[in-house]
C-alpha cells in the first residue's frame, strides 16, 4: 500500500460545496488503495482578509500576533474537510503543524521547516483513517506558532511526502498544471507535460506563484514527484521532475512575471571596500530578502546602489536603510514601487547562446526601457516599469513562440 499527499490550495477549499468535492476525491485515492495524507491551505482570500483585518487595528503588527493569526486559516479548512469526509462515512482526523510536530526556526512569517517527527500521522494512518494537516505553519521548538511564507502550504505538502515516505506528492490548483506563463496574464500560455525541478524553482523564485519556491528545493533535494493538477477536472496535470536529455532541448520553457518588487535606491555612496557589505548585512540583520542588485560608479570617488525588496517588506528595508545611510555616506535614498521584472527561464540556455539578445531586442522593438538586468546559467531577468510588465511578458513569450500556435 503507498502512500500519496494530496494538497489542496486555498481556490479548491473556497466554500462548502468545494469542501465537500475535495472530500470525495480523497476518499476515491484511499478506495484506489493508498494510504492518504492530506494538506489544505485557508479557504479562498481568507489570509488576505486576516491580513486586511489586522492592518485596520495596528499598521506594525508584532510577527507573532501575525502568525498566530494566519495560522487560524488552516485550522478551520482541516476540520471542515475532516466533517466533510465523516459526512461521506469514512474516518479522517485533522491536525494542525504544531500537532504533527513540524518544527521550524524562529523567523515568523517565514520560518523554516527544521525537522518533522509526523508521529501522530503515522499513528492514525496506521489505523486506516485519511489525515487531514494545516499547510503552512509550524512551531518553534519553546512552543511558538509559526508560518512558512505566503503560498507555504506547498512546503508542508512536499515536507511530508518526503518525511513520510510518500510515492508522490500531488498539488492540486485552479489551473491544469504549469503553464510557459501565467495562464491568467497570458492566455495563449500552454502547459508544460514536464518540468525540471531547476526549471520551476526559478519560475517560482522569479514571481509564478504557482508553486512555494522552497516547496521545490526540498523535492529536488530528495528527489520527490511532484504532480501540479486541476482540482476541478481530471486532465493529466504536470509533473515535476528531475533533467533528461529532451528536456534540456528546450532552451526557453517558460516566462514569470513579479508585480511584487519594489526598488530602492542609495545614492553617492563611498566607493570604497566594505560599504556594500556594510548596507546589505543591515539588511540580512533585519530578515529582509534582497533580490537585484545593481551598483553605478556615477563620479570617481561615489557610486549609487539599486536593490530590489519585496513591497511587504520594503518599511523595514526603508528603515534599517535610512539608519545606515550616514555610515556609508550616501546622500539620499529613494524607492520605486512602480516596477516589474519579468524573467525568462530554461535549462537550454547552458548550452545555447543568444537568449538575452533576443529578449533586449523584442522589448527595444515595443519601446520597453530596461532599468536593471540580472542573469543566472539558466534564467535572464529584466527590471522595466511597472505599467510595462504584462505587455514585456506577453512579447517576450510570444517572441520565443511558447504560446499556442
Ligand atoms: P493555490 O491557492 O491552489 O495555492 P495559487 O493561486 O497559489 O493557487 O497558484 C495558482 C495560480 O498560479 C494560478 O491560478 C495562476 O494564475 C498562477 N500562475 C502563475 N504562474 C503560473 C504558471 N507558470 N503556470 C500555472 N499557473 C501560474
Ligand atoms: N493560506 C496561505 C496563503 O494564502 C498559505 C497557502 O495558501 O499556501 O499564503
Ligand atoms: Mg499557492
């Protein structure tokens, strides 16, 4: 008898007739004859309504109060799916993360698994019943309840497949798999039969929510299938999985695009050792993600640095920046919230040479300025203005003819 985790993300638990579908579609793989462990993220919008409530009390919440609170999305998803399979006659137990001992760091709001014991999920599936686990949270080893990340319910599926042994994991969304690009931005957008872990995990990093990008370091790290599939419909979704030869034919497989960033920049800094690395262990002291990096040399003895930060986080990175602007001498810091990167991404680009030409020239061809770039062996990003970036992924995606032909 195998075992199969099944995660089903916040649009598949939306209301309770959709509680109840997901409830006959686990009953139908543990009939199929597997054992099932089942993860669901909050029903629809509600960590953003939480997100929204908390803001209308304090503007700086504390990220315990925060966690605390998200983590309550879960909980009231596990227990209705657990009704919802009772009511259809057979046995399911839910369990929040703190109860089958997933246990993270302390960084709230985007801690990391450290360890899984998963007795208690052992325990009931031995006895025959589908357990029902909270994506998304966890707890510190004193007790504290943590989150994983927005989207973190993916990592809780992925960490159990692995910690449990399982076959597979199965994803299941509001689309039929993984797509060459966002299928609500671009609709001639096609989906992929396969992807590399590699492949998506930039896709990921790079602003396709589809899938938690720590969710796919851990599958490829253990080398765990992953099925990202419809849970509307029964079309064969996609597989995540380890290179081959064929794949690695496919200079371009996809394009993402990341509404998400902010930039900041720090002008006329002293161009000397150390200041770089002055301003971003600020950063890194605070928690915050720094993602682009550019630096100016502007006059001989000054340069300007541009970084981009996520939104949610661009505050604090205001104000741990704004502290350490006397230490590094810059004159001024600004921010910019009206950006967009747009990444192109494919394990064909080791071997093939020509990508970030191509991709310049057809945003030069729909006058698109680029404002910063950044590469890796198998990803080309782009910075250009905000209101430019679904026009930027739409020509990017058609010029590497990804789209439906
Ligand atoms: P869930 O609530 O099931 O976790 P998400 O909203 O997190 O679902 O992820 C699914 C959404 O990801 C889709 O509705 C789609 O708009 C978006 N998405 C972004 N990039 C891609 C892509 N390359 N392929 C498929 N979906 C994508
Ligand atoms: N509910 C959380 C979120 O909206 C986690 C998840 O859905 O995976 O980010
Ligand atoms: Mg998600």
């Amino acid at each position: 008898m195998g075992l199969i985790v099944q995660k089903y993300g916040g649009s598949s638990v939306a209301n309770a007739e959709k509680i109840l579908r997901v409830a006959q579609r686990v009953i139908k793989t543990k009939q199929a004859g597997n054992k099932v462990v089942v993860v669901v993220s909050a029903m629809g919008d509600m960590t953003d309504d939480l997100i929204t409530l908390a803001d209308q009390i304090n503007k700086d919440p504390q990220e315990r109060e925060m966690d605390m609170l998200l983590s309550t999305g879960e909980q009231v998803s596990i227990a209705l799916l657990a009704m919802a399979v009772h009511k259809l006659g057979h046995e399911a137990v839910s369990f929040t993360g703190s109860q089958v001992g997933i246990i993270t760091d302390e960084f709230h709001s985007k801690a990391r698994i450290q360890n899984i014991s998963a007795e208690r999920i052992k325990k009931a599936l031995s006895v025959g019943k589908i357990v029902i686990v909270a994506g998304f949270q966890g707890q510190t080893p004193s007790g504290e309840i943590t989150t994983l990340g927005r989207g973190g319910s993916d990592l809780t599926a992925v960490a159990l497949a692995v910690a449990l042994k399982a076959k597979h994991c199965e994803i299941y969304t509001d689309v039929d798999g993984i797509f060459t690009a966002d299928p609500r931005v671009i609709p001639e957008a096609q989906k992929m039969d396969r992807v590399t872990y590699d492949e998506i995990l930039e896709l990921a990093s790079l602003g396709a929510k589809v899938m938690h990008s720590r969710s796919i370091e851990v599958g490829k790290k253990f080398n765990m299938p992953i099925w990202v599939c419809n849970s509307q419909n029964n079309h064969k979704g996609t597989l995540i999985t380890k290179e081959n030869k064929a794949m690695e034919e496919v200079v371009v497989s996809g394009v993402a695009l990341a509404e998400d960033e902010a930039k900041i920049t720090l002008f006329r800094v002293s161009d000397r050792p150390g200041v770089a690395a002055k301003v971003f262990q600020t950063l890194a002291d605070a928690n915050v993600n720094v993602d682009m990096i550019i630096q100016n040399k502007t006059q001989t003895n000054s340069t300007d640095i541009s970084f981009t930060v996520f939104k949610n986080e661009l505050v604090k990175a205001m104000k741990v920046v704004k502290a350490a602007m006397k230490k590094v001498g810059a004159t001024n810091v600004t921010c910019d919230e009206n950006i967009a990167k747009v990444s192109v991404v494919g394990i064909g680009m080791r071997s093939h040479s020509g990508i970030a030409s191509k991709m310049f020239s057809t945003l030069a061809k729909n006058k698109i300025n680029i404002d910063m770039i950044s590469t890796s062996e198998i990803k080309i990003s782009v910075v250009v203005a905000g209101d430019k970036g679904k026009l930027a992924a739409r020509v990017i995606h058609q010029a590497f003819g990804l789209g439906k032909k």
